[in-house]
C-alpha cells in the first residue's frame, strides 16, 4: 500500500512582518492614505474560491497496455475515486492474483479427474525393418508399420492428497478475492487523502499569490507616499522586504502543490502529463460514533481479517497435503493399441492395470514436509492475531487523531473569527491616524495564519475519518 503519511507536512506558515520593532519605533504621520489591508481580508474571505464545474476530458480509453489516460479539465473526488478503482496499479495488481487463483483451482480440480491421451506413429523405409525388438511370428520384416495408441490414468486413492490440493486452491482463491477489496480500500484511503492534501495545497497557493499581490500594491503605494515625503524610506525599504519573504513562500507553496498533484496521478494511476484543477473543496465533517462502535466493525468486514482466515484453512490443506504422502498411492492405468498392417504379434490390444506405490525410506524427508506444514500453520494464526491487534491500534489512532482534529477545527474557527474583528479593527484604528502600518499589516498576517491553521485542521479532519472509513469498511455517522 502506497504511505502517504509524509503529505501532513505539507503545510506553509504565513510569512513574518520584518523590521517589526524597528518600525514601531518611526514617528506616525497622520496624513490619510489608501489602505490596502481591506484587499487581503477581501480575499481571505473568500478562501477557498468556487470553481467553475467544467467538464472533465478524459483520453486514452482504449490505449495499447503500457500507455495511461490523460485528464484534462475539472476533478471531483468522485471522479478521482473511480479512476482509482479502475487504473491503480495495486490494485490492477490484486485483479491478476486473483485471476491467478482462478486458474490454479481449475488445475487442483482436474488432478482428481481422468487423464486422456493419444498417440501415433506410422513409419516408413526403403529396407525391410523390425518394428519391435519381441520374438514371435508377428516379429518379421516390413518396409512400413503405423501405430495408434489411447491412454487412460486416473487416481483411486491418494490418501485425501488431491482433495486437499483442491481445498487450498479453493481458500487462497477466496483469500485473494479479499486481497482485492484490500487494495480496493487502500486505494480509496490514498486517493482521498491524495485528492484532500492537494486541495489543501491548491487553496494554500492562491492565499498566498493574493498575499503576494496585496504586497506589491502596498509597496506600489508606500513609494507614492515617500516621493512626496509622507513616510520614512524604511517604510519602502520593510514591504520590499516583505514581498520578496512573500515571493518566496508562494514558491514554497507551488513545490508543494505539484507535488501533491503527483501523488494523486499516482494515486488514480493516470498519466503524469495530465493537467486538471479540483471541483471539491474541503469541509468539515463530523462523527457521532464512539471508539467502541469502530472497533467492533473491525472484525465484522475488515477483508485483512478474512484473507488470513482462508489461509489458515489453507495451511490446514497444506498439512493434510504432507500427512497423505505417509499413505499409498493407488492409480489406474488403461491403455489401448491399433496396430498397421496387423499381424500375428503385432495387432490390436489393450491393458488395464491398478498400480500402488507406498515409500519406505525416504531419510526422512517426508517427516520434514509435515514439520514444514505444521509450522505454516501455526504462522498463519499467529499472523491473524497480530492483524487483529494491529487493526485494533490503528483504528485507535485514527479516532484519537479524528477528535484531536475536530477540536482543533473549533479553536482554529474561534481563531479566525477573533482575528478578523482585530484586523477590522485595526483597519479603522490605521485610516483615522491611531496606528502604524506595522500594526495593521500584524494583524492581517494573524488573520491569515489563523485561516491557514483552520483549513489544515478541517484537512487532517477528513483524513482521520477518510482512514477510520477504509478500517471498517463503513461510512462514519
């Protein structure tokens, strides 16, 4: 399974005011400017912006094996879940084990039906040959011989061998269908958080390209208010520090976006050249389920669970497989023959023959066979129990993550609505001449850490129950 845990990292912190104290320290003019700090407050309130539903183009249905599909447009994570159960690798991977399966129970299944075959041989020569190495009056020359031959062996008794043969195909058959809706689930989980982590990257690139343009237009303005001496030059001299700090945050957060957008190619198994914004953005979500219900669904329709059952059945088979080599084997062998041109000793006939095998002495190596079983066996339970138990723990994590994250999303929320009225605030106290422009430009950058740590939290909310979701193979309440 692909781990996408490293995606939580994927978070900027707001870029600090510089020369704050230095700043604090300059005589305020009183003059009335333009205030620009109602641009950024604008545009955080409406992070994340609406986008436009267009169609979703999707090319290469059809491609030769090797090439992918190239999407072009809109991306829900609808879409984006269903591409995934389509084209994952893994889970294309799980699809031919199990085809695989299939075919070795076929073959399990046939061991204990007859054997048929045929055969023929006809010969000719410029001298007279002996056609066979007997004595008899059927032994004499001849320049052409032709033979046609019908084989028949089937088994009688083979100490339940085959029967147990047939029982492992049939367990890990049903083991692999497990396998599949595994990877089905952990593909959902990945595609998801995939789909969440770049929206979370997307929306942080455009907070930050607004931050950038706000930037510009106030150094735009604070070099107006220098070239007819109504400010300091290290006002200029602190938004031109400023936007460049800005400038590069915003290419931190453009890294950051496009590699979140590769891990959901990835995650769809779509190709790398495809170029798509999403239609979805995050929300926040709540669960009114205790530990105790989640964990109880574990046992119920986790597929993990299930698969490691049908291999304890099939280390059983295993076992029985090596027990019956101890017994004898008992087979039956037909054969029947057409001879050309026929003679004495040399025409048609037939044998029937019952035939038991039982080894003897083998130094022990079948002894070894069913130590080897038996050890299996004992593995495969012991493997189920610990995926139990590791279950048990993830499930855990995951509910102490998701209520941690929901109570972050409600103080994060708290934050931002305490910081928008300080900016507005702020603001008021700027354009009437009771403050400096450190102080308001303090208090936009407060706003828009508040806003970032908001939707980071609503983010690692929906994972937390994106994770709970895939464990129990239900929908959270």
């Amino acid at each position: 399974m692909r781990n996408f845990d490293h995606l939580r990292s994927y978070s900027l912190a707001p870029p600090r005011l510089v020369a704050a104290n230095q700043a604090k320290h300059q005589p305020m003019n009183h003059t009335r400017i333009v205030v620009v700090g109602n641009i950024l407050l604008a545009l955080l309130l409406t992070v994340p912006a609406a986008i436009a539903q267009d169609t979703l183009q999707i090319h290469g249905y059809g491609l030769p094996n090797g090439e992918r599909l190239v999407l072009k447009g809109v991306l829900s994570l609808s879409e984006a879940v269903r591409l995934s159960s389509q084209n994952n690798p893994e889970v294309q991977l799980a699809r031919e084990d199990t085809t695989i399966a299939e075919a070795e129970v076929q073959i399990a299944r046939s061991a204990r039906l007859p054997l048929i075959g045929v055969g023929a041989a006809y010969t000719l020569a410029n001298d007279n040959f002996f056609y066979t190495l007997s004595t008899g009056l059927g032994n004499i020359p001849r320049s052409s011989a032709g033979e046609f031959n019908l084989g028949l062996s089937l088994p009688l008794f083979t100490g339940g061998r085959l029967e147990a043969q047939e029982a492992r195909a049939d367990a890990q058959r049903d083991a692999t269908r497990f396998d599949l809706s595994t990877s089905r689930r952990a593909s959902l989980f990945a595609v998801r958080q995939a789909y969440y982590q770049a929206v979370l990257a997307q929306t942080q690139e455009q907070v930050y390209r607004d931050y950038v343009a706000q930037r510009e237009a106030t150094l735009s303005n604070t070099r107006e208010r220098l070239a007819v001496g109504k400010v300091p030059r290290v006002y200029v001299l602190r938004d031109e520090t400023e936007l460049a700090t800005s400038k590069q945050t915003l290419l931190a957060a453009q890294t950051l976006k496009g590699g979140a957008f590769a891990d959901l190619k990835r995650a769809m198994g779509v190709s790398p050249a495809s170029d798509f914004t999403l239609s979805d953005d995050l929300q926040m979500r709540t669960s009114t389920a205790d530990l105790a219900q989640f964990l109880s669904k574990i046992d119920q329709k986790n597929p993990e669970l299930a698969a490691l059952r049908l291999r304890i059945q099939s280390a059983q088979a295993d076992l029985h497989i090596a027990q019956a080599v101890f017994l004898p084997q008992i087979n039956l062998y037909g054969q029947g023959e057409l001879r050309t041109p026929a003679t004495d000793g040399f025409g048609n006939g037939g044998s029937l023959v019952v035939a038991a095998t039982l080894p003897i002495l083998d130094f022990g190596g079948r002894g070894a066979e069913v130590a080897k079983a038996a050890a299996g066996l004992r593995k495969a339970r012991i493997q189920l129990d610990a995926k139990e138990q590791d279950l048990s723990r993830m499930v855990t994590r995951a509910w102490l993550d998701l209520q941690q994250a929901s109570g972050v999303v409600v103080l994060t929320r708290a934050a931002v609505t305490q910081a928008s009225e300080e900016n507005r605030l702020a603001q008021e106290r700027f354009a009437v001449g009771r403050s400096i422009q450190v102080e308001l430009l303090d208090s936009s950058v407060t706003l828009l850490r508040a806003r970032l740590e908001n939707l980071k939290a609503v983010y690692d909310q929906n994972v937390a129950l994106a994770q709970l979701e895939q464990l129990t193979d239900a929908e959270v309440p």
